[in-house]
C-alpha cells in the first residue's frame, strides 16, 4: 500500500482496552503512519490486569510516545497539522481533546465507550448499566464531537448482562467486545470503506465519575436491590461496597467461585 493513502494516526490509550488494542494496531501498523502514542494522564502500573502501562507497551513495540500535559498548546496543534494528523484513535483515554483539534481539516476521532448511548454517556457506566438492571448493554465505537460521547454511532456491538455479574466482570466482558470493534474498525479503513454514520437520538443521560452512595449498603432496602448494589459496586482492587453496622465499617468482598 502505498504512503500516500496511508492514515496518519495519534493512538491516545488507557486501561487494559487501550494496552490490547495498541497490540491490535501494532499487527496492522504497516497500513498506517502511527506517529505518536499518547497514554493516561497518569499512566497505568506493568502488570495490571486492569491498568498496565500503555506507555511502557508502546516502547516495547517500538511506537514513539507523546506525553505532553495538554493538547491545547498552540505549538501542539501546529504539530499536528506538520504532521497531518487526520486520525485519533481514543480508547479509553482521559486526555481532552479541543476543539482547535476537533476542527483540524480532514480529521476523524474515533472513540470507544462501555454503554449503548446516548442513555449511558459518561463515567462509571457499568456500576449503572447494573443499578439500572439491564438486562443487556453495548460496547458503542463513535465519533467524537465537541460535546461529551455526543459524536455519531460507527458500531453497536451488545452483550447480555449476566445476574452474576459484577461492575469488574462486566467491564473486563466489555474489554473483549471493544477489542473486537476496533480491529472492525481498523479493517474499514484498510479497505479503504467510508465507516458507519449514525447520528446520535435525542435525550440520554450523563453519569459522572462518583462512587454511588459513597458505596455503603443501606440495610433498610430491599434484598434485590442490596444483592444488586453490592455487584454494581464490586470492581476489586478499586472499589469494594461496605456496611455500618453500630459503630463498625465492614467491607463486603465477593465470594470466590466454587469449582
């Protein structure tokens, strides 16, 4: 294939879906110029399961990094434009993206997000898509715009939501969906074929990154909807549901499966 028609990329990477969709991309990266890699404000931690280090596996494959504490410098835009940018992959990276970026001509960002939107838009989905008891949710690939996972639908691709599941259980079901959509989503354009385009309905609702009730189970509710907060709220090491009982604190830690 030849250089010219070649997308130049800026890969931005985060938790264990950004560690294994840069090794996807690392498998196709003779179909595109990948010039930077850009990681978590704060990267992860070399052997996470959940949050390694993207940063650490894009020198390993041999990617050049870019770790810049804004994208909103003037001279970073003007890079971009020296190196004609024209694709941001975004997988699950906190980074900002502004709107002088969002503007550049020819550009398409690429996101991939945990929840079917515009009802799910925001942090923390899982933990809700479980308070909400629903019994199925997507991984959504979309386009990013100005506004906060407002941008057009590429894929919705959806799973059950298992009466087992926990926040952690589901998000890393989530992680294997997401890989599979954005080696989907790398096929479209090596092949050169314009991506799904779906504008986004109306409505939806935002959910900020807060831990729900401060993760405390109120024993004066009901029994489903204990059972179903403790799952929502399990996602080990970072988030465990507790109770109060007098005047002690008791975490609540899942049981092991029995083999």
């Amino acid at each position: 294939m030849s250089d010219l028609i070649k997308r130049n990329v800026l890969f931005m990477g985060g938790r264990i879906l950004g560690y294994r969709c840069l090794e996807v991309l690392a498998r196709y990266r003779e179909h595109f110029n990948v010039h930077f890699v850009m990681g978590l404000r704060h990267d992860g931690v070399a052997g996470s399961d959940w949050n390694p280090s993207v940063l650490e596996e894009a020198r390993r494959l041999g990617f050049e990094t870019f770790d810049v504490p804004s994208l909103k410098a003037p001279e970073i835009i003007a890079l971009f434009e020296e190196r004609k940018i024209d694709t941001i992959l975004n997988v699950f990276c906190d980074r900002i993206i502004p709107k002088a970026i969002v503007d550049l001509p020819g550009m398409e960002i690429i996101n991939i997000h945990y929840g079917h939107l515009p009802q799910y838009q925001g942090r923390f989905v899982v933990t809700h898509i479980l308070l909400n008891n629903e019994p199925k949710t997507c991984v959504t690939t979309h386009y990013i715009d100005e506004g906060v996972d407002t941008g057009d639908l590429i894929f919705e691709d959806w799973l059950p939501v298992l009466p087992t599941d926990t926040a952690r259980s589901l998000y890393m079901r989530c992680v294997d969906i997401g890989v599979g959509s954005f080696e989907r989503t790398l096929g479209y354009m090596i092949r050169q074929e314009p991506l799904p385009r779906t504008p986004q309905a109306n409505g939806g609702n935002y959910y900020k990154f807060e831990e729900p009730n401060g993760l405390q189970v109120d024993l004066t509710w009901e029994q489903e909807k204990i059972e179903r907060f403790i799952r929502a709220t399990t996602f080990e090491p970072i988030s465990k549901p507790w109770l109060q009982v007098g005047g002690r604190r008791f975490d609540i830690v899942p049981r092991a499966p029995v083999e």
